[in-house]
C-alpha cells in the first residue's frame, strides 16, 4: 500500500516507521518543513523514542518512507490515511480543533474515491461522524460509506516505548459502516504485528468495536479510568499522612487481592493524555460528578505538595531556596505538556520562596525560556520537592543538596537515608527526621 501519515509527533512518525518497516511506502505530512527536513535527512526530530533513530536510518534512505509539507498533494497519491494530529483543550475543559480542522480539509482536497481514512487522534465521542465526515464530505465532494470510508482507531501507547507498545496492545477501530470497518481491520493486519497475549480472551490483533462512537470512549475510558484512580489514591494518601499510616503499605496489602488496582498518589498528573481526555469525556458528559472529583482533586496535589513543604519548614517559605527537581511530566522523557512543575513553581512562588528548577534533561537556557531559574548541584538550598521521577534522582543525597533543611518527594524514588538531618516527606505518608 500507498500510506499518508499526517502529523509526524511523537506518535506519528514512529507510526510511519512502523508501517514503512511493514512493507509499505509511506508519505508522512507535517505542517512544520524544519521536522520534515530532518526526517529526510535521516535524523530524527526529537530524542527518547527507543529505537526511533536506528528505524529511521533503514526507512528513510530506502525510500519507504519520506516528509512534505504538501498533505493534500500526499493524500492523492495514497490508499489510505492516517490522521495523528494534535487536539488541544483550553483551560475550561473545550476542544481546540483547530489545528485538526485544518488538517482535514487538506486531506480533503486530496482525497479520491476509494481511500481509507483513519483518524487516531483522542476525540470526544462523536466527532469522527459529526464533524470529520461533513468536513471530509464537504471538501472532496466524495460521499462517505460510498466513495470512501472513515474509521476511528485510537492510538494507546506511550512515548519512549510506542513500537513495543504498537505490538503488546489489540488495535481498536470503530468505523462508520461495515465495509469501511473490514478495510481498516485488513489495513492495520498488514502494518501491524502483534504479541501473543494469552491473558487476553479475544486474542491480541485487531479488535472491532462495533462503531466510530464504541471506539472513542473506549480510548477516553481507559485515560479516564487512570485519572479517577489516582485521584483516590492521592485522597488516600493524604488521609494516611494525617493519621500516620504508610499509604504504599496499604496499597501493596489491597492489590495483593485480584480485585483491587489501586494506582500510587503523587504530586502531578501530567502529559498529554491523563490530564486531557478526562476533560473530553466531561465535554461530552458534565453531569460525570466522579470524573470531575478526581480531575479536581489532582490538579489539586502540587499546591498540597507545596504546603506540606511549607509544614515541615515551620509554615513559611517566604525567602527560601526551594528547588523544583523535574520539568518533565514524568521520568526519562524530555517533554513539559501539563506537566506539575508550572503548578508547583506557580504554588512555590505564591509562598514568597526563591524558586529554581532542575532537570537533567533540559540546559538552563531551556529551563530560562520557561521563565525559570536554573538550578545546579552544589548550590545552597533550603526545601527540595521531586517532581519528576527521572532515574538519576534516585541516587540524590545532601551532599548534592547543600544546606536543605526539608525533602518532599512527590514521586518516591528518593532514599530517605541519604538526607540526614532533614525533614523528609513523601506523599502518601507521615512526616519524618532523618
């Protein structure tokens, strides 16, 4: 096959690759011509996607895969579309489609008769037949279910791990008809291969949920389901702390009985997907009163992480060295969406303290583009909250953190018994001097 990607991110180029390293010859489309260019140069656009770069140099010079930033140009000369680009969700919980809107009716133009489109982008319920279909429709002059098909398959996988999480997960589609549902099955068996799952009952592969609408919830369920956990088990963990119970021992005694999954209370839910499709699911339904609780309840935790820092130091901050260790939203990847630092900086400078960041994989020019003050090992400082769980954090001690008084890990991967004399905090559980 002949296949466009459109949106060459974190999800969509190794999505390319994948598909190119099947077999088939893939155009990918991307509004950005520096992107574009540096995957025709081989290199890849951005780091941490294992085994990215070493795909890219197979694909890239054999011709199976190459950029433009001529989608609709792509989308003529293709059998089948992949849409992978971003939605995004402003502060009251709507939509953006912009940047999706504009997309589409690129695809539009280009589209001809016989094309499969495949959105995989996270919607809210609804959108592949009520707003991609008229578009499409509308900008082709093709008729969907006739002259095309358009199906919906929800990307589920994290980056730094997308191509063995391509394999280990069923691929889920929802079509808009019957026939377009058999051709997006037939198209993602030849570009995808699957490992056997034998605690699956239906068998790992692709699994048709019946409709477009079937297959959008499920992705929002499944986020949706992560962020309501946490939240109870931050809600937990702050009840524990109050009454001097250790939340992790809890935790690991209720899920040592099969039908208790309780995730781990932390400092910040962040990224791109845990924070977000909650709130697409809430667009589509506003009276989920338990999906809003625990949306609210850990947009809630870097201020709660903040006053139990602000506790142990004696219930002020104010003039304080307070280093912030993580920008990213999680450990190991280089990336800052929704991430807990900006509600922990925003909470630390409300107490009048004197706020750095840390990250081992930002430069302080970076960190200084976010407005942030670079912090450095060795500097003096007086409270530390882990943010971010990055691998080398674990081998902190206070000799690294000269002068700190009080240690707040948000994320606990710290040793308490490297920081003596502090006061160590880790959310979840009672105070302690070390």
């Amino acid at each position: 096959m002949k296949i466009t990607v459109v949106g060459l991110g974190k999800i969509g180029l190794p999505l390319a690759v994948q598909f190119a390293r099947s077999g088939h010859t893939i155009l990918g489309a991307d509004v950005s011509q520096a992107v574009v260019d540096q995957i025709n140069s081989g290199q890849e656009p951005f780091p941490g996607e294992a085994h990215l770069q070493e795909y890219l140099s197979e694909v890239v010079p054999s011709g199976a895969l190459h950029a433009t930033v001529d989608t609709a140009s792509a989308v003529g000369e293709s059998d089948a579309v992949v849409v992978v680009v971003p939605l995004f969700v402003d502060e009251e919980a709507r939509p953006d489609f912009g940047w999706m809107d504009s997309a589409t009716e690129d695809i539009a133009r280009g589209l001809t008769p016989d094309t499969l489109v495949i959105y995989e982008t996270t919607l809210p319920v609804g959108t592949t037949r009520t707003r991609w279909r008229p578009k499409l429709e509308e900008g082709s002059g093709l008729t969907e279910g006739r002259d095309f098909h358009l199906v919906f398959s929800p990307e589920r996988v994290l980056t730094g791990r997308v191509f063995a999480d391509l394999r280990k997960y069923p691929k889920l589609i929802g079509g808009l008809s019957e026939g377009g549902a058999k051709q997006a099955t037939a198209f993602y068996d030849q570009v995808l291969q699957f490992d056997e799952r034998a605690d699956l009952d239906r068998g790992n592969g692709v699994w048709d949920l019946g409709s477009a609408e079937a297959a959008e919830m499920a992705k929002l369920a499944e986020t949706t389901y992560r962020d309501v956990n946490i939240g109870l088990a931050n809600q937990f963990g702050a009840f524990a702390a109050k009454n001097g119970i250790d939340v992790y021992q809890v935790i690991e005694a209720s899920n040592s009985q099969p039908y208790s999954h309780i995730h781990r209370p932390g400092i910040a839910v962040g990224g791109h997907c845990i924070p977000v499709y909650p709130r697409l699911y809430l667009w589509n339904d506003p009276d989920a009163t338990v999906v809003r609780a625990a949306r609210e309840a850990n947009a809630a935790m870097p201020a709660y992480t903040v006053g139990l820092a602000a506790g142990a130091a004696g219930g002020d901050l104010r003039g304080k060295a307070a280093v912030v260790l993580g920008a990213s939203y999680r450990g190991g990847v280089k990336e800052t969406a929704f991430s807990g630092v900006f509600a922990t900086v925003d909470a630390l400078n409300a107490t009048g303290a004197e706020v750095l960041v840390h990250d081992p994989m930002y430069s302080a020019d970076e960190l200084a583009k976010f407005g942030w003050k670079a912090y450095e090992f060795g500097q003096p400082v007086d409270v530390a909250i882990v943010q971010a769980d990055h691998a080398s954090y674990a081998d902190l001690s206070s000799s690294q953190l000269p002068g700190v008084s009080v240690v707040v890990d948000g994320r606990k991967i710290l040793d308490p018994s490297k920081f003596d004399g502090a006061r160590f905090l880790v959310v979840g559980q009672a105070s302690k001097k070390v």
